[in-house]
C-alpha cells in the first residue's frame, strides 16, 4: 500500500511540475506595412528590410541606397 501512494505521489509530483516553456514569438504573424520615409531613389529601387539598419531602399544591381553593407 505505501509502494502505491509513493507512486502516485510520485506521478503527481512529476505531473504538476513538468511543463513546456514556450517563448513568445518575436513576430506577430499579422503583415505590417512600413511606408517608406523618403522617395525612391529611382526606378528598380525596392523598399526591403536591412539587418543591421532597418528599413531602406534596395537596388538588385547597386545594393543599398545610402551605403549601406
């Protein structure tokens, strides 16, 4: 009798404290539309997410407008 209390202690005990920890997404899974803050800089310029530097204009032959790495 006291083998089966000890397990079932034991299994709730195991039950209660083991959980997942799920961290928050970094991002919502909503689009969210950033408008550029300045004109394009010509046509072919794309307006695209920098790394390093946020948002900005692109160009698939000169790169980033400003500089940019």
């Amino acid at each position: 009798m006291k083998r089966t209390a000890y397990a079932l202690a034991a299994s709730l005990a195991l039950v209660f404290t083991s959980g997942c920890v799920v961290a928050p997404p970094r991002h919502s899974a909503a689009a969210v539309y950033v408008a550029p803050t300045y004109a394009s800089p010509g046509p072919g310029w794309v307006w695209e997410f920098h790394a390093r530097y946020g948002w900005g204009w692109h160009h698939p032959h000169y790169g980033w407008h400003r500089g940019w790495d």
